[in-house]
C-alpha cells in the first residue's frame, strides 16, 4: 500500500489488505533466500474463497526475479535483486541499479 490510500484487490478492486509474495528456500532451511512481495493484493472475500495461480519459470542470468501479476484488467510487475536484502527496484528501470 502506498502512502495513505488503501491497495486495490486485484480480482475485483475492492480495498485489500492481503498481499500476494512468493519465496525460494534453498534446501529445508527455513529462512528465504529471496522473498519478494508482488504489489498485488487480495480484498478479504478473494484471500478467504481461494485462488488458481499459474506460475511461469522463465531462467534468466541477471540476478534479479522479475513478477508479473495479472487478474481481469490489472497488471502489476515488481522487480527485486537477489541478494540485496530485499530492495525493489522499480520495474523498467533495473540498468539504472548498480
């Protein structure tokens, strides 16, 4: 959620609070080893019925994980640099990140 204005439900744009991450765990450990939010939420009615998530791994070798979520008409990305202690970078601007 940015600034005071409550985040948007991704299925259907009511307020939301619950928000969508993913994780990788090396092994069993129990700490990730990256674990970005997606900037995509869920209002109570959509996190409580449940949810199909398809998920698409596409390789890469540029050390960051790229999410793209999607539902009806909204479309959120995010991107995060692995090993960065979880800084964001703000999608389409990754060259600029050192």
């Amino acid at each position: 959620m940015k600034g005071n204005l409550m985040a948007k439900c991704l299925v259907c744009g009511d307020d939301a609070r619950n928000i969508l991450g993913i994780r990788l765990r090396y092994g069993k450990q129990k700490d990730a080893h990256w674990a970005p939010d997606l900037d995509a939420y869920l209002c109570e009615r959509h996190a409580k019925s449940g949810v199909v998530l398809n998920i698409e791994v596409v390789p890469t070798s540029d050390g960051r994980v790229r999410a793209h979520t999607y539902a009806g008409a909204e479309h959120r990305n995010v991107v995060l640099i692995i090993g960065s202690g979880g800084k964001h970078e703000v999608p389409g601007q990754e060259r600029l990140i050192a």
